[in-house]
C-alpha cells in the first residue's frame, strides 16, 4: 500500500516541461506555449580591435543600417560553456590506431595526451552567440478581435492542433529570419540558422549544464517521446 501511495504522489506531481515556456520544437522552429515562434541562429563573432579605423567604421556604420532597418525586436544572446573536447579526442585515438607510421602514431599519442591535460587543467571555455528571431502572430492587426481573443485564451493548442495556421505563422518568421541573416551576413558574419536537433540540443544544454557534458543527448529519431 505505501508503494502504491508514493508511486501515486509522483505521477501527480507536475512534469518539468510544465514549468517550461516552450510548448514543442518542430521544423527548426520553437513554439511557445503563448502561441509565438521563434527562429534560432547560431552567429560567428568579429574581432573587433584587430580591424584599422576604417574597417572599424564600416562594421559601425553596416550595424547602425542592421538595427535600423528591424521592424520587430530582437534578442541576442551569449553562452559560456567549457570546451567539450572528447568527440575530437577520439577522433585523435581513431588516427592514432589507423596510423601506420610508428613515429607519428607515437606523436599523435603525445599530442592527445597534451590537448586533454591542458583542457582538465585550464578549464577551457568556448563563446556561443545566438540571434533569437520572434514572430508574434498577434501582432498582425488584420486579424479580428475574436480570433485573436481565442489565441490569446489556448495558443498552445491552437497551435498543435491545427497545422495549417502553424505553417502560416511559419512562413512569417521564415521571412524575418531570411532578413536578419542578410543583415548579419552584410556585417562580415557566418551565419547559421538551428535545425530541431541542434534546437533540442541547445536547450538542453542550457537547462541541464551540469550534466550536458557527461550525458550527450541521443539523435531525436533515437529519442521515444511519451504522450501526456
């Protein structure tokens, strides 16, 4: 009975994603549970200081033009994470068991052992920037005041529900992302917009730090989802 009475008390207790602000990821597109989306690119930076005056004036002078020219706001955002080494680690191991060449299978070795010491010793950071892309569908002022009543009233399903809408509010935010990637992309950066692998992953990564790093997420075709 007192098994039965603990199991009983965690099935009712919320899930995390309950406390969460996203209602699901599909087509490299986040979905909030108020109805909005967002589009998520992945940024290269600019060193700034290395560039000579005029360099300096015209990655100015493209910005001021980029912020200018946004109609809608924008969020970017910059993750510090340490450097997560092992997948070219063994990429090194692999060379060095395939390596036929005595000398440098043994400099190799060295190698590796010298990039996994200095990693475990310094505590390597990496620098991540991200452009969040929104799209409020609210905000379209041609929509009655009815339909935009029962949106604000169930979003979340509205948007699972009905394909057909989400596909519409997709193409918007497709077309605001298209913007805001020539933008970045006229200011000299590498721009990449995020897949619904590398979403799930960021995410992921973002709310689990601690554990990120030992436990890799699996490829969302190996991931079993359980209906609510």
């Amino acid at each position: 009975m007192k098994n039965k009475a603990v199991a009983k008390k965690k099935k009712s207790l919320p899930s995390t994603q309950q406390h969460l602000l996203i209602a699901e990821i599909k087509n490299e597109t986040v979905v909030m549970k108020d109805g909005t989306l967002r589009a998520v690119f992945l940024v290269s930076s600019i060193n700034f200081a290395l560039k000579n005056e005029d360099e300096q004036n015209a990655i100015i002078s493209a910005y001021v033009g980029f912020l200018n020219s946004l109609e809608h706001p924008l969020q970017v955002i910059v993750q510090s994470r340490e450097l997560y080494i092992k997948p070219y680690l063994e990429k090194l191991l692999q060379k060095e068991r395939e390596q036929s060449n005595e000398l440098l299978r043994v400099q190799i070795a060295d190698y590796r052992s010298f990039v996994s010491e200095l990693v475990s010793l310094g505590e390597i950071m990496s620098k991540q920037f991200f452009v969040v892309v929104p799209y409020d569908p609210l905000s379209n002022k041609q929509k009655s005041f009815w339909s935009r009543l029962g949106e604000v009233l169930n979003p979340a399903s509205t948007v699972k529900l009905k394909g057909e809408r989400f596909e519409k509010r997709k193409r918007e935010l497709d077309m605001r992302a298209r913007q805001i990637e020539s933008g970045l992309v006229s200011l000299g950066l590498t721009v990449v917009r995020l897949d619904t692998q590398a979403l799930i992953e960021l995410f992921y990564s973002t709310y689990n730090p601690d554990i990120a790093l030992s436990e890799r997420m699996p490829s969302i075709q190996d991931i079993q989802i359980e209906e609510a």
